[in-house]
C-alpha cells in the first residue's frame, strides 16, 4: 500500500503490519514538527502537561465518574482460541464443526451457557449477513474469525434516518430474535422506541456484555455510498460496556463507524483497539467511553463526502479527564482529501445540548489525545479540529501558560509529538 511506502522512514516496523492486524513492532520516530503551546486553533501538550494522559490512566479507573475507583485493566491481546471453541458458526452445518449458521444464534448458546469462564465462538470465513446483539449477562466472550480479518465479514446495511418499524421489520424478516431469547430485551428497546427514527439503533454488531473480545472479524455497514453525504448514521459496531476489547478487527461504514458508549451515563466503560482499521467519513470513532486505541489506522474517505469529514468526536463526562488516547496509530486520508486537505482530525461532540447550547461542566465535553503517530496528507493543518457536533460551539483552547487542561469553557482536544504532513504547521503564504 502506498500509504505505508510513505511512511517508510516515520513509524514503518509499527504501522506496516497494521492493515495485517499483526502484533506491531516498535521504530525509530524521527522529530515531531509540534511545538507546545501551539495555538489556540491546533493546541499542542508540552512534555510535562502530557505527563498524565498515558494508557494506565485511560484504562486504570473503574465505578463512577463521581467516586472512581483505582482498577488497573491492561490485558494480553486477545487469542483466537486457547485449545477447541466452545462454539464454531460457519456457512454451513458441520463445515469444521460449525454448530451455527448465525453469529446471533452462537451468542444466544453462550448466554444461555452462563458461568463466569470465558467461552469462545469461532467464525469460519464467509459473509455473515445479519445483526449481532450481544446482551448484558453474557459470559465473558471471546468471539474471533477463524482465517484473515477480511475473510470473516459481518455485515447489513442500516440507516439510522428509518423509523423504529421499518428498523425491526428489517432486521427481524424470519424472527432471529423472539420472546425468551437472550437478546430479546436489547431488539425490543429499539422496535419500541417512539421516536421518529432509529437513530443509534443501526448498528451491526451491538454489545452491552462486559469483558467482551473480538478479534480478527471485518465488520460493515454496507449502506456506504448509497446515500447522500447528509447526517446517515450507520454504525458498524455499537459498545457499551465496561472492559471491552479490539484486536485485529476492520470496521467500515461511513457516519459513525464505531461508538466506543457508556451505557450508563454516571459509570467508566473501558475499552481497548489494538492493531485495527477503522474507516468512515463523518465522527467515525464516537462516544463516552473511556477509550485506547494503539497501532491502529484510522482512514477518511472521500468518496461519500468529498470535503470536511471528521474522524473522532467524544462526548466524555465533563469532570471526568480521559476519554480517548490515540497512541503509535496512523491517521490518514484517501486521494480526494489529499488533493483538497479539508479533513479534521475530530471535534467534540456536545451530545444533548442542541436546544440549551453547550453548558459548561454541565455538558459533555470530549477529551482526546493524539500522541506519538503519523498523521499523513488530506487534513487542515491550522485548524485540525472542527466546531463541536450538535451545538456548532466553535473549537478554542488556551495557550497561555499554566492553563488548566480541563477548562470547562475550552475544548480539551490536544496532540503531542506527532508527525507527518499533517503534523506540521502550514507553511506562510
């Protein structure tokens, strides 16, 4: 890939085999072209104002955001199984001991199993074309594709502008999910919602299970390019609980590709991307979780929305201090961004404030940092950062010495010792 070519002298043992989903080695970075404060447009952390913002913090607090608790999480990256699956699905029965032909009706067994061990489900290469609800009370859960990433695809095409009806009579045409199934529950709060859309209910796989692992699977929303570049959420992958872990997995769709959420607005929901692509055009990686994602690639696209697309957008509790960290990962553009560098690298996204406008300490107010990654051709260079989703609250930060990195009044988006193009200042006219 020639994204990776250009990389060849920046981060190339660390990013090379990302697209593999391999287990990345550490390379020389040459010098970052980021000199703290920045301004208040692309504001950048100094060595010791960086200091905190480290994968031990984002993932080492646990309970609530009022009483956090000290609980450090780092776990091993997931393995693809640890002797025989529990659970083989497959294209067909009996292929290599598949039991299943739908990934639905695996997770339903291993609910239904219980206990407190960890159960695997193998996913043999095919196309898999249904939703996955992943319901509270799971047992822990490790489901992986049993061949390449790009080979084990899940996939449906889900537009969030449909009406709560049309939604399950969709995604239920022969009844996958009924009364008394383990995912019944999760199906019917959205079948039964009053609203005039689905919203965030059109997402391919959905998970409110703890101590969830998926590894090695492409999952897609494949509305894509069949609608216009207007607000059509599709997620890809929807979770929503504490302890959640990516590794090797491909997740596309274009508004909304992976919302890393909190299902419970007062509680820390941790979660973990190890060596992933994640591509989309508008707030591709969204939501309130406490959120790492190492040696991952996240990729804009054009070929939907041909300027101003936007990759993070966190709604993190106002007091709390992390939110996402993007550490060692390859943020890049494809060919029409690069000809016309418009892309922003992420804003903050002002959930449920759009009649009152952003309040101070009262509204979310999304954290991020970028450290220590290659940002490639296709992005604003001297405003990276666009205004904030929902309430449009212009993107500022303070540059002034001794400022307080969690200013309810400011943005709190930062980078710190990046490079490529997009790293750099723009040069004056």
């Amino acid at each position: 890939m020639n994204v990776f070519r250009t990389m060849r002298t920046v981060v190339i043992a660390v990013l090379a085999v990302v697209a593999l989903g391999a287990a990345p080695a550490q390379a020389h970075q040459p010098p970052s072209p980021q000199v703290p404060p920045g301004t208040s447009t692309r504001p950048v952390l100094s060595q010791a104002e960086a200091r905190p913002f480290t994968v031990d913090n984002y993932l080492g607090w646990s309970g609530t955001y009022a009483a956090p608790v000290r609980d450090r999480w780092r776990p091993a990256p997931a393995v693809a199984h640890r002797g025989r699956p529990d659970f083989v699905v497959g294209p067909s029965i009996g292929a290599h001991g598949a039991r299943f032909t739908s990934v639905q009706a695996a997770v339903n067994a291993a609910f239904r199993a219980g206990g407190t061990r960890r159960l695997s489900i193998a996913v043999l290469p095919g196309t898999y074309t249904a939703t996955v609800f992943i319901p509270a009370g799971t047992p822990p859960l490790t489901l992986y594709g049993a061949g390449p990433a790009a080979d084990v695809r899940l996939e449906y095409s889900l537009d969030a502008t449909v009406t709560p009806a049309a939604w399950a009579a969709q995604v239920n045409p022969s009844g996958q999910y009924v009364a008394g199934d383990p995912a019944w529950d999760m199906f019917q709060s959205c079948a039964t919602r009053t609203s005039a859309t689905i919203g965030l209910c059109a997402t391919v796989v959905w998970a409110q299970s703890t101590d969830l692992q998926l590894r090695g699977l492409t999952i897609t929303n494949t509305l894509l390019d069949t609608v216009d570049r207007g607000t059509h959420q599709a997620l890809a992958l929807r979770t929503d609980a504490d302890r959640t872990q990516l590794d090797s997995m491909r997740l596309i769709s274009r508004q909304d590709t992976f919302m890393a959420n909190a299902n419970d607005t007062a509680s820390i929901a941790r979660v973990l991307v190890r060596g992933s692509f994640i591509e989309g055009d508008t707030d591709f990686v969204f939501g309130r979780a406490s959120a790492v994602f190492e040696h991952t690639r996240f990729h804009l696209v054009s070929t939907r929305k041909a300027s101003g697309g936007v990759i993070f957008a966190p709604n993190t509790a106002p007091a709390y201090p992390y939110g996402f960290l993007v550490l060692h990962c390859a943020i890049t553009a494809d060919a029409g961004y690069q000809a016309a560098p418009t892309g922003f690298l992420g804003r903050a996204w002002d959930q449920g404030a759009g009649a009152t406008g952003y309040l101070p300490g009262i509204t979310p107010n999304g954290q991020l940092v970028i450290r220590d990654s290659y940002e490639g051709p296709g992005f604003n260079q001297a405003t990276p950062w666009a205004p904030a989703a929902t309430t449009a609250r212009p993107f500022t930060a303070p540059v002034a010495e001794g400022r307080d990195l969690n200013n309810p009044n400011a943005n709190r988006l930062w980078e710190y010792r990046n490079v490529g193009q997009s790293a750099a200042p723009p040069v004056p006219a």
